[in-house]
C-alpha cells in the first residue's frame, strides 16, 4: 500500500457511476484526495443494485459498487433542486477536479456546463468519459463497445461465436485514458493557473487498444479470427497443454530460444531442426501439429516440475486458474483494500499498479 500520498490537498468531485468514472475517482482517493461522490437522492449509482445472486438484496451496497468506489465520502443531491443544486456550487468553488459521464445534453439540463462551472471555479478541471464521442448520444456499455469496435469478433472461438471479455475491459482502458488525461491537466494548471476540460469516450479508448490487431489489419489487411487463446503472431502461444495431473498450462513462446529450451527440458530436440517448426513463421502454419506433438510430451510431467523447470530456464508458462486459486497467493492478497461502505465490510482490489520507493 502506498503510504505517500501525492493527492493529499486535492478535491474531486464525482458525479460519474457505473465502473469507468467512479474508478478514476478511486484512483485519486487512494492516493490521498478527498473525493466526494455525489448521487441523486432516488437514482443513486446503478451499480449499488448489480449484485450476485448470493448478495443481500436490502444491501445499499454491492461488490461490483465497491470494486470501484473506495475511500470515498458521499452525498445525496438532486441537481434540478435549488437548495442541492446551491449546495453543489459550494463544493464546486473549492474542487479541482470533477468527473462526469453525462449523455449528451445532460450537463445543460442540470446546469453543470463548462461555462457555467468555470464562471464559479476557473481552475476546474472537468474529466468525462462519454460513450461514442461528445457529439453522440448514444446510450453505451462496456458489452456495447465491445461488439462495436472488434474486440468481441476476435474473442472466442469458432465454435463459440463472438465472446464479450469477462471484465469490462473497455471501460478500465477508457478510465487509465482519463487518468492519463488529468494528470497531465493538473501539471499543466502549475504553470497557466487555468482550468481544462478533459472528454475520454469508450470508443477511442476501445480503438487506441487494438494495438497490434489494429496494424495486422492496416498493414496486410489481416482480420483476425476467433482462435481462442491462440496468438495470430506466434506459436505455440496460448495453446492449453495438460499435465500429467490433469492440471492445464499454457507457454508463451516468444523466441527460437525459448521454443529450443522447451523441446530440450521434454527430449523432442528432434523438432528444433525440423524444417516445419524451426522458424515462428513456420510454427505459426503448423500450430496443431506442433500442439499435438508437444502435448504427448507434456502429459507425462507433473504440473510443479514442469513449471519449476521452465521457470529456471526463463521459459514463459503458466498454470491456469481460477480466481479462488489467484487470491490463495500472497502477492494477489497484497493488492486487497478493504473498507466499510454504508456498514457493509467491502474489498476489491487496489487501483495502484505501480510501486512507490
């Protein structure tokens, strides 16, 4: 946990809900800010009601609210009421940043504009995730963005069809956009002493994420397919391999070198020098062959040699598993923040990726 707290004399405001605004807002609050989230009274965040069938349902709090709600004070106000609405603009003189995902005309509805907040604060910093862009309003989900912007064609497999991820990948891409974003705002701000309006939306937060996708498709006009776990680019890379205990692994092959290390630890060093896997071009094209021969070899070694064995040669492999086995280890229960929301003992993880010396 980091102790430092670079945010400490920092005020953010939260009008956002969901996972990708809220997130952010975490993101400022555990590293020292005081960000006060601000709900309305009978339309509080959507997510307090996204529970598990296992959740208490007279609970004011769920675990996907709390996965992105941390260390945060909050208030009930109604904007369109003029008492709450003045008592926004009390809090907004001494903020200086405010996180929205409005639709498109909302912030006119409830008085909240650019213009309007900065006659008020002109050093606010005004950070909004939008779904297709500031001049679209289109109602947008993490699932919607995911269809709309190729990623649920790539994932899966033939015989699946299209599979949305099972994180809402574009809204945690779109809200370290924003991060990014008002980080840099804040530097700036040091020096013009001037406010700055940040937009993210999902849709280029979603795009600018294809990375190598993106250039297989502008450059050769590859469109990806849905190969599973299985790399477009490299082989064997992603293939699920099962051990002798019927535990399940995969290997990231990224070099000739590692591919010679893996044949040599299993006694297949013929398949080093054969013609069809010598080269990653050529594995590429022999991928299910290759699967096939390596798999006979893989079946006759338990799970913890063969990963301690590729571990000392520096041989990319990882055991598959399952969430309750990743938080049996002690660097994931590490990263576990917990917090009492509205009385209910919350955890989730931190929203700090990087490590302060």
């Amino acid at each position: 946990m980091i102790e430092n707290k670079p945010f400490k004399d920092i005020k953010v405001i939260d009008l956002s809900s969901v996972l990708a605004g809220p997130s952010v807002g975490t993101f400022f609050a555990e590293l020292g800010a005081h960000v006060l989230k601000i709900e309305h009274p009978n339309n509080a965040d959507v997510t307090r009601s996204w529970k598990l069938a296992s959740e208490d349902t007279s609970e004011s709090v769920s675990a996907y609210f709390s996965a992105v709600n941390y260390k945060k004070d909050y208030l009930s106000l109604d904007l369109k009421n003029e008492k709450d609405y003045a008592t926004f603009i009390e809090y907004i003189q001494g903020a200086d940043i405010l996180l929205s995902n409005f639709k498109k005309g909302d912030d006119e509805k409830l008085n909240v504009t650019d213009e309007q907040l900065r006659l008020i604060n002109p050093t606010l910093i005004i950070g909004k995730i939008t779904g297709f862009g500031n001049e679209s309003d289109r109602v947008a989900y993490d699932l919607i963005l995911q269809a709309e912007t190729g990623f649920m064609s790539m994932n899966g497999t033939q015989e699946s069809g299209p599979v949305k991820m099972p994180v809402a990948l574009i809204d945690v891409l779109a809200a370290h956009h924003l991060k990014e974003g008002l980080l840099i705002a804040l530097l700036q701000r040091q020096a013009s002493k001037k406010g700055s309006t940040l937009t993210v939306s999902l849709y280029d937060a979603a795009i600018c994420s294809l990375a190598n996708q993106a250039s297989n498709y502008l450059m050769e006009h590859h469109i990806p397919q849905r190969i599973g776990s299985l790399h477009p680019n490299i082989a064997p890379y992603g293939e699920i391999f099962t051990t002798k205990n019927n535990d399940q692994i995969t290997f990231a092959i990224g070099s000739n070198l590692h591919f010679e290390k893996l044949c040599t630890f299993l006694k297949c060093e013929e398949l080093i020098n054969d013609d069809r896997f010598k080269e990653n071009k050529e594995r590429v094209k022999n991928r299910m062959l290759l699967f096939e021969r390596l798999q006979e070899k893989i079946k006759l070694f338990e799970t913890v040699t063969l990963l301690n064995a590729m571990h000392q040669r520096f041989v990319p492999a990882g055991e598959i598993k399952n969430l309750e086995a990743v938080f049996q280890e002690q660097a994931a229960q590490n990263l576990i923040r917990t917090e009492t929301i509205n009385g209910k003992e919350t955890q989730r993880i931190t929203s700090i990726g990087f490590k302060w010396q």
